[in-house]
C-alpha cells in the first residue's frame, strides 16, 4: 500500500526497524495517534506478526502479598493512606500462602506470576521477606514478578539472587501530567529504581494507566518515556485502563473512549515491537469486543484471575471462554 502524504512513510520504516538506538519522538508517536483507526490497526497487527506468534497469550497472576496502607498519594489508588476507600491495611503474606496461590495459578495456566506489595519503598527486612517469596514462586515452575515500590542500592541485586525474572515499577504517565496525579515522589524517583533493576539485570515490566484526563499528547508522552528508555524499552509493558474507585481523586473522571485505549495498545505494539503489551486493570469493563481490538492491535499477554490486587478482574473461565472463541491459546512455560 503507498503511503498518503498525510502518513508519512519514515512511520513505517521505523516500525519495521526499530532499535534500542532509534528515538521515538512525541511527535512521531502522536500521529501514530492520529491515522485512521484500521491503518493504525494494520500496522500494529504486521508489527506483531514479525516478532511473535500472533495466536499465542501469555497469562499471569497478580497477587497482593502486602495490602493497603500506602504513604503515597497516587490519585488512581484504593491502597493510599490519604484516601478512605475501605481497603484496610495488612502485613506481608506468609510463605505458605503465597505457595498456595503460586501452585493454583500454574494449575490455572499461568506461567508469570506477579507479587504487589504496597510500600513507597521496601525496608532492608522487607526485601529479605520478598526474597523468599520470589524463591517459593520459582520452586513451583513459574516466572517471578515483583512490584514493591523504589529500590534502593542493592535491593535488586538481592531480588535478583532470589531468582527474580522481572521487576514492575509503571511511570504511570507522562513527565507533565505526572504532578497532577502523583505529588509524594516525582517522576525521576521512578527512573532511578528502573535503572537500578536494569543494572541487577533484572528484566523491567514498566507501563502506564490511561483514562486519568491526560490528553492524547500526554498518552503519546507516555509512550515515548516508554519506548526510549535506556538502554531499551521494557521486556513487558503492561498498559492499564483507569479502575474508578470510590474514595480516590479519579472517582467521577469521564470514561475514556475504549477506541482511544485500543489505538493505545496498537501504538505501543509499533514503538516496543518485541516487548509483551499487557493488558491489565480494567479489563473487566471493557467488554468481549475491545479485548479482542486489543489483541488484534497487538496485545499478547493479561493478568489472569479475578482480583488484580484489590479491585476487580474477569474471572478465570471467562478469560479461557473468551481465548477460545477468538482462536487464541496460552503461552506454555
């Protein structure tokens, strides 16, 4: 198909070829944004056509092992102290029953499974108690996740001795819309513990939440923060649509477009062409047929059960319902 001088064809070029030393700027990202919706689609589907199998999903658990309580005050967040959302403060999960859950996850068919804990920053105690929880996760056949706030020196070297195979850590948004919706940490704090795993050689699973009021241009900022990173963009991208909770800041913010969070999926596919794209919270409002753009956009991996740490998610046999009418099947470990 020729090019349209309204598309320019350096777009295509740079989705077929892009490496860790090509820059993404916004403004090429944002008119990814803004071709038609079955050309932005196209596009994204051959991208993922190239570097992986386009019948295959990866499922992984999330599950919160610390829950509530948290000093931050993150706008989207039911576990932030500053917000009275019901959700109650608890300690660490025991050993015990994270193996439970790790073992009925993998009978489930998960292979990547995920632990949250909601800390601004883990303790010295705190990274040693994970530590044993990445090794009981390992010893039951599955990929290890983590998502326990900033790092400190020396924290991810120690995941990483424990058998740690990816560390989530979202920038959540772009640098400029991030002051509206984050005021405890800024925008570097997240940049250095994403460095810090990178230097463990722990793998990154870094994303973001659309849906909070940014504007396409700051849903494009947050792309290219993505797909820029150094010295690569992340392994796994999880993309998640805002999950309104009563209580939080972003209780009442207006729906966004569900064509606007597929055209997010597609544009990540085209500027991270081998990372997972993820989808993650808000699955369980977007329905059958924004799953399945989302897929055909380029999504291959979702977080798989019916909690994602304390709201709600499609439950197991709907998921495998819907894979299965689409033609889809799970990555095997």
């Amino acid at each position: 198909m020729q090019a349209s001088t309204e598309h320019p064809v350096h777009l295509v070029s740079r989705t077929s070829t892009a490496r860790a030393d090509e820059r993404w700027p916004v403004e090429d990202i944002e008119a990814l944004f803004d071709l038609p919706f079955a050309e932005l689609l196209h596009r994204a589907h051959t991208v993922h056509r190239e570097h992986h199998d386009p019948h295959e999903i990866e499922l992984a658990t999330l599950l919160s092992v610390k829950t509530g309580g948290c000093p931050e005050d993150c706008a989207y967040c039911p576990q932030s102290v500053h917000f009275d959302t019901g959700v109650p403060a608890g300690k660490l999960m025991a050993v015990d029953a994270v193996r439970e859950a790790a073992r009925a996850a993998r009978a489930a068919g998960a292979t990547r499974f995920c632990m949250g804990a909601a800390w601004r920053a883990p303790k010295d105690r705190d990274v040693e108690a994970v530590a044993e929880l990445v090794r009981t996760v390992k010893a039951e056949g599955l990929e290890a996740c983590a998502t326990l706030g900033m790092l400190a020196e020396g924290h991810a070297e120690q995941l990483r001795d424990a058998g740690l195979d990816y560390y989530n850590h979202n920038l959540d948004s772009d640098p400029g819309f991030y002051g509206d919706i984050v005021s405890t940490r800024d925008y570097q704090d997240r940049l250095d513990t994403l460095q810090r795993v990178r230097g463990a050689g722990v793998k990154v699973c870094c994303g973001g939440i659309v849906g909070m009021g940014e504007s396409r241009r700051q849903r494009a900022g947050l792309i290219a923060q993505l797909a820029n990173l150094e010295p690569d963009y992340p392994e796994s991208v999880p993309i998640n649509h805002l999950v309104k909770v009563a209580g939080t800041p972003l209780a009442d913010e207006p729906d966004l477009d569900p064509f606007e969070f597929v055209r997010t999926i597609a544009v990540a596919r085209i500027t991270m062409p081998r990372a997972k794209v993820r989808l993650s919270a808000g699955r369980q409002q977007m329905g059958e047929a924004v799953q399945a753009l989302c897929f055909q956009a380029g999504a291959n991996s979702i977080f798989y059960g019916d909690k994602l740490l304390t709201t709600g998610n499609p439950d197991v046999a709907a998921d495998q319902a819907l894979l299965a009418k689409l033609g889809l099947r799970a990555r095997q470990a």
